[in-house]
C-alpha cells in the first residue's frame, strides 16, 4: 500500500526508470535503489495498472493506508498489554469461538478455557474438560516447605523430587497414602512443615508430563 502512494507522488519518475530498463529485473532493483522500496513494494508497482493512477483510485488507497496503520497501531498496542490480550481472548470464548494456542501459554489455556484438544505434532494427545482430564491423573503434586532439610524422609517414603529451592519441594506422590506417610515420617522426626499441599496437576505439568516438551494446545 505504502509503496503504491510512493509510485503515485512520483509517476513520472517512476515511468521514466521503467521505459528505461532493459528489463523487469532490473526495473526494480531502480524501484529500491531509489525510493528505498522493499522487494514486495517494486513488485507492486511493476504490477499497478494505470487504472490506479486515477484521482479517486489515489483518495481510496489514501483511506486503506490511513486504514491500515490505524489496525497496525492497534494490534501493536494489544501486544504490548497483557490485558488486552486476555481480553480479547475472554471475548472470543464467550463467543463460543476455538483459539489454537501455544503450549507457552498453558496457565491462560486453563484460566479461560473448558473443552480442550491438546496436539503434539498434529496428533491428538489429550481431549475432553478441562476438570475431566486435571481428575484422571488424581492428586499427585505435592507442595512441602519445611524449616529443614526434608530431604532424608522424602526418599525414605519414596516420593520423587521434581523441584527443589533450599526447604521447598514440588514432589510427585503416588496419592494421598503415600503423601500421608511422608507427613507421618516429618512429623516423628520433628521437622516443622510449613506448606503441605496435595493438588491435582496444572494443565503445563500435565502436557509436560504427557509428551515431555512444548507444542500446540
């Protein structure tokens, strides 16, 4: 579009490196020499009709380029501001529109939506509500933070470490026995439990833990 108007304010110029040229090719390289055009901008004016060069035709490219940097600045605003962003992706459930999101973006996938078809590389690896598939792996994460080493007595009931920052876990437990049996143990040893929480997964550890990587949800 821009490129266009350039052609219009300087038709005559434009006219005389094209008649000028041995060839198309070379007619453009001139294009972007000279009115710093990108290879698509020259490609649209070798390819303008003269129709376009009517006064009308240049007030409604005029209107589509003012049109068109309105829509620019616009998107450029709602990419700079989270809300918008979560906005405008509440909006588009509501109207029962389906998104295609990265697996990037897994905490706001569970934020907003309910029916879920998850893909690993076109193949469909989880499907059905949200609630439907956080219950199906039941109540294995645990949150524990200790004023203590918990080290010791975690491998001794067999839970699994999946994170640790000083005296906080994230563990993997096989359910409530065994988390049971892990506070039983702190709690004959002494160790004062600060956070004892055991959740269904998050929506990440759950893609994470079905195709151990990153990909479309």
């Amino acid at each position: 579009m821009e490129g266009l108007l350039i052609a219009l304010d300087n038709i005559d110029e434009i006219v005389r490196i094209i008649r000028n040229s041995p060839n198309t090719a070379e007619a453009k390289v001139q294009l972007m020499e000279r009115f710093a055009l990108s290879d698509k901008q020259a490609q649209a004016i070798l390819d303008m009709r003269l129709a376009r060069l009517t006064g009308l035709e240049r007030e409604r490219l005029q209107e589509e380029y003012a049109e068109l940097e309105k829509t620019i600045a616009y998107l450029r605003a709602v990419l700079a501001d989270e809300k918008m962003v979560l906005g405008i992706i509440r909006e588009e459930i509501e109207a029962g529109k389906y998104l295609i999101m990265s697996s990037h973006q897994m905490a706001t996938v569970e934020e907003f939506c309910t029916d879920l078809t998850i893909l690993d590389r076109s193949r469909t690896v989880l499907q059905g509500h949200l609630n439907d598939i956080k219950r199906s792996y039941g109540r294995v994460h645990l949150q524990l933070k200790t004023e203590e080493d918990a080290g010791p007595y975690i491998a001794e009931s067999g839970a699994q470490i999946v994170t640790r920052k000083e005296f906080e876990y994230q563990l993997k437990v096989t359910g409530q026995e065994q988390a049971n049996d892990l506070l039983a143990r702190l709690t004959r040893a002494g160790v004062t439990v600060v956070l004892f929480n055991l959740r269904e997964p998050s929506l990440h550890e759950i893609f994470v833990e079905t195709v151990g990587g990153e990909s479309d949800a």
